[in-house]
C-alpha cells in the first residue's frame, strides 16, 4: 500500500489532531476504492464513490461475515489471521489479509499502553492463552506475543499448552510475585480465568497480589457450555487474586479489525477521574450504534448494532458493518450481546448486496 498513507495514519495514530480523522478517512476510502477490488465493486453497486462521498459516516460498512466469503485486502498480505471456528465448520472461518503489520502494532500498542500501562513502564506479563506457536493464525495470540514483547519485564511467560492451562506453574508464579511484592499483569480469555478460578476454589487457593497488579480480560466463552456474568466473574478475580475490579480491564475486538477498544477503568484511576465503566473509542477509530433493521444512527443509551471505522485497516477495509450489540455511554459505548438473525435485518441486507457482487 502507498507508504506516504500508511505513515500519515500511523501519525496520526501516536500523535492525535484535531480534526484529522474525517480527510484521512475519506483519503483511506479513496485508497481502499482503487486497491481493493471487491470493495470497490460492492462501493459501486450501493453509488458510493470518493466523488461522491464527503463524510466518513458514507463510506460503505462491510459485514464482517464477507472475511468468510472474500479476500478483502488492499495488496499481497504479509499476514494472514483467521477467525475462531463457527458452526459452518473450518472452511466458513474468516481470513483477514493484512499487507503491513507496522500500522497493526503501532495501533496495538498505542491503544494497549494507554489503557493497561498508563504509568508508562513494563510490567511481568502472564498469558493464559496459547502462544503464536500453537495458534500461528490467531489474531489474539499475535497480539499477547507483541504485548510480551514490547512491554513485558522478565519472567513474563504464556500458562498454556496443547495440554490446556497449567494452574500449577501459574499458581507458583503468582505466589512468587506475593512475596516479593512484584506487580504482575494476567491477560487472557474469560474462560481460561473461570478454568484457573475453579482450580484455586478446588485447592483453597488465595492470592494478595501486589498492589499494581492488574487484569485483562478479552471476553470470549465460545464453543464453551458454562458461561457466567462478568460482574460475577470480575467479583471472583478480586476475591481469589485480590485485585480490585478498578483494576480489571475488558478488551474488545475483532479478527477483522486492527485495533481494540478497553475498559476506561484504570486509565481513569490514573487520570485521576472517575466515570462509569465504558470501552473508549481511540481517536483513529470511529463507532457508530445503529437500529439493527434501518442502520439508522440511535440515541444515547439506546442498543444497536455497532459500526466501526478504523483506520488501522487502511490495507483492508476500513469500514466494518458487525453484528455486536450495544449502546452509547458519553464518549465511548458498552457491549450487550450479539444480534439474532432477526434482529439484524439491515446486516443481513447488506450481506446479500455483498454477496451478489461476486
């Protein structure tokens, strides 16, 4: 892609501006237009050309379920990552090509030591998800490995193995860090904290981890049977591990996005402001909550279907139409749930415009 682009984004991205997301969104769709061919054909079929488009809020929203069907990149990929698998089997799993990671990591970065490390220093990274050795395609584990390292101290390690989660060698390192008053932080998926939660209940295991320690939690108890309530889950996390739930830090995001949005919670703390927990947009992205059947923008406080702009998908598709539930909070927004195929009219209209340009 033109690297004068990708260097503007990636800019804009580490040093925000007033103003400038609307030209470099509106420039990023010029780009995605000419480079990026089904894009440009689905673009064509709705009227909507960078002549004809003057707002951010025109440019055409593919649905994530289109990574299932096409190859949706602005030029050769340099990586390839795949979404989890889905009822439709192997051959169904999305496939976002990514043609420069540098704009992925800058994102990721940027985004990550803002809400998880904003007194800027590194800490002992704990993953309790497999390494990009065992899953070479998975966005999230690409994603803990640039987080180990890049802001990893030593001793930082991943807990997970062909074998599953190893509660053992966890639950020696976290006893370690008790004593010697070592802060750490523990990243992973909802279940595999629910997993280490009911081995600790199992051996009356309790923790008081330094004070500095802190908790990322991605969500995520697909293809799982047991699932519980995140207030119960983050309630759990602070008696067994006692870090406080101002230190517990949801992510949210997608295969097909290159950026991620977090919880507000310990930014704020050290901010030195309090407000309601929310995930907060980074300036370089854009989300809009519409009605599931119109795509019609909501009100504060009404739920809808989330629409995101990110500009760290300038080597793909910028605009991404999800089926992800939820509603505006002031500045940022919460996640409710996933749409039901009733629910999601609008999307599924756009799916089949999508479709049909093959």
């Amino acid at each position: 892609m033109s690297e004068l682009l990708l260097d503007e984004v990636a800019n804009f991205i580490e040093s925000p501006e007033d103003g400038r997301f609307e030209p470099l969104a509106l420039r990023v769709f010029e780009y995605q237009f000419k480079h990026n061919l089904p894009y440009r054909k689905f673009c064509l079929k709705r009227a909507k050309t960078p002549q004809t488009v003057h707002s951010f809020r025109g440019i055409p929203a593919v649905p994530a379920a289109a990574f299932k069907e096409l190859d949706l990149s602005c030029g050769r990929p340099e990586k390839i990552f795949l979404t989890s698998g889905t009822t439709q089997g192997a051959a169904k799993r999305g496939r976002h090509l990514i043609p420069d990671l540098a704009l992925y990591h800058t994102s990721l970065k940027t985004n990550f030591a803002a809400h998880l490390l904003p007194e800027a220093h590194h800490l002992k990274m704990l993953i309790l998800f497999a390494s990009p050795k065992l899953m070479p395609q998975s966005s999230l584990s690409h994603m803990f490995d640039t987080i180990i390292h890049a802001f990893g101290s030593k001793g930082s390690d991943y807990f997970f193995s062909d074998q599953g989660l190893d509660s053992v060698s966890l639950t020696k390192v976290l006893q370690a860090s008790e004593q010697s008053g070592e802060p750490v932080c523990l990243l992973g998926v909802s279940f595999a904290f629910l997993h280490f939660l009911d081995y600790c209940d199992s051996e009356r295991l309790r923790f008081r981890l330094p004070a500095g320690s802190r908790l990322m939690d991605t969500g995520g108890y697909k293809s799982r049977m047991r699932e519980i309530p995140r207030e119960e889950l983050y309630y759990r996390l602070g008696k067994v591990l006692g870090i406080p739930t101002i230190s517990v830090v949801n992510e949210y995001g997608m295969t097909e996005m290159c950026s991620q949005f977090y919880d507000n919670v310990l930014a704020d703390r050290f901010h030195e402001t309090q407000r309601s927990r929310r995930k907060i947009m980074p300036h370089w992205v854009r989300t809009r909550i519409l009605n599931p059947e119109t795509l019609k923008e909501q009100p504060e406080g009404v739920t809808g279907i989330l629409q995101h702009y990110d500009l760290a998908n300038a080597g793909s598709v910028m605009a991404l139409q999800t089926e992800d539930l939820g509603h505006r909070i002031e500045d940022g927004f919460e996640i409710v749930g996933r749409a039901k195929a009733a629910e999601a009219r609008g999307c599924s209209l756009t799916m089949e415009e999508f479709m049909s340009i093959q």
